[in-house]
C-alpha cells in the first residue's frame, strides 16, 4: 500500500465516523491505487448508499465498492 493509499484510507474512515448517521458501524476501509473498498454491516440500505456517498466525496478516491458491505435489512 502506497502513502497516498494509507493517507486515503484514513481519509475515508474520518469521513464515516464523522457522520453521526453511519458512525458506529463496523465498515472496513481498504484503498488501492485511489479505488476504495468498504466491507462490513449496517442497518439500513440507505446507510449503505450513504457510505459509498461519503466515501466518494472524500478527495482523491477515484471509485468506490461496496459488494462486501452487508445490511442487516437483507439478512433477514
């Protein structure tokens, strides 16, 4: 992993924990060459769209999967 990567990565994980409406939720941020990656749990499909939203808004993230990041809305 690249400085910028690392640098990008805590970039995002601030921009998740920083909104109080996804905050608290276990998403795993891993970045590669500007291309996100978030992996984890939440609540509601919305919360998942507003994830990749946040994470797409932080600068310098060129593109953002989410196929590992779950809800607990289709788990059940």
């Amino acid at each position: 992993m690249s400085v910028q990567d690392e640098a990008l990565t805590v970039m995002v994980q601030n921009a998740l924990a920083a909104d109080r409406r996804i905050s608290g939720h276990p998403i795993v941020v891993r970045v590669a060459q500007g291309e996100v990656f978030l992996k984890g749990v939440v609540d509601t499909h919305e919360q998942r769209d507003l994830a990749v939203l946040v994470a797409k808004g932080t600068a310098g993230v060129r593109h953002v999967v989410a196929d590992e990041l779950r809800t607990r809305e289709a788990d059940q």
